[in-house]
C-alpha cells in the first residue's frame, strides 16, 4: 500500500469522490501543513495555522496508479484559484500535493506541466508541490461527512 495526500479546497467533496475509485482502499480527512500541533477545524479555520484541509489516501498501486490519482485530483478541482475552491477561501482551501515519495514529486511536476502545455485551463496551476509533513486527522464528525447524510458530492 501507498498513500497520496492531496489538498483540494473543502475535503467532503473530495473525499467522496476518491471513495469511489477502485484501489482506493481508505481515505481520511484532515490538516497538513500547518505550524500548530493537533489542530482543530476550529484552529485551521482561522486561516492562522497554515494548515491545508486534506485528504490522505491509501491505495493499492496494482490497482490505481499514482498518476490515475494525480489526474482524478486535477478534474476535481480548480487548481488555477489561490487559496479558494468556489465559496470556500482562505490558505486551507489551498490547491496542494503533499509527495509522499520521489517519484509523486516527478509525477505531479510532470503532471502540472503536461496540463500546462495542454493550454487545460485558461489560467495558470497554482498548485503547491510540497513534501508531506505531519497529517492530522479531523474531527471524527467529518470523516466521511458526505456519506453520512445521504449525498455524493457538495459544491465543488
């Protein structure tokens, strides 16, 4: 198993979209990238901790390759808006890749400038590409927030 961490605005949306893609074999939310330990959603939301809301995914690579997810990371999202996803804003909305590895740093570089030549969208990626650091997971009540009201998707 590997794991992939992507920040891409509001993590409900995001994580109900990974959840459905098969080698995805568990997702959590939470907080990375921030100066504050064991943050709370509280604390992130004050725009102060520098936080991104996250996903952390594990999956398995004989059934979803790190590329297939870097592309599913790219649809879902706008990653041309600095630090907003829609009506969301602030640095936690932030577009981000938290590279586990070297080779998620290449690919996603590769990713960015593949999408870049590709004219894919009409504004630049904005994007971070950072080393992952530590992941905090949220509050048990947003785990799987979607799924436990019934719905597949929010705003984003």
């Amino acid at each position: 198993m590997e794991k992939a961490t992507f920040g891409a605005g509001c993590f409900w949306g995001v994580q109900a979209a990974f959840d459905r893609i098969p080698g995805v074999v568990e997702t959590a939310v939470g907080y990375e990238g921030g100066t504050l330990e064991n943050p709370s959603y509280r604390d992130v939301c004050t725009d102060q901790t520098g936080h991104a809301e996250v996903l952390q995914i594990t999956f398995d690579p004989a059934r979803v390759s790190y590329q297939q997810l870097l592309d599913a990371f790219f649809a879902e999202h706008n990653p041309t808006q600095l630090n907003r996803q829609g009506p969301d804003f602030g640095t936690q909305y932030r577009s981000v890749i938290f590279y586990h590895l070297p080779d998620q740093q290449q690919a996603a570089a590769a990713t960015i400038a593949r999408l870049t030549a590709e004219r894919r969208f009409s504004k630049p990626i904005v994007t971070q590409v950072v080393p992952a650091e530590t992941f905090w997971p949220a509050e048990e009540y947003h785990q799987k927030y979607l799924e436990k009201r019934g719905a597949t998707s929010c705003h984003i």
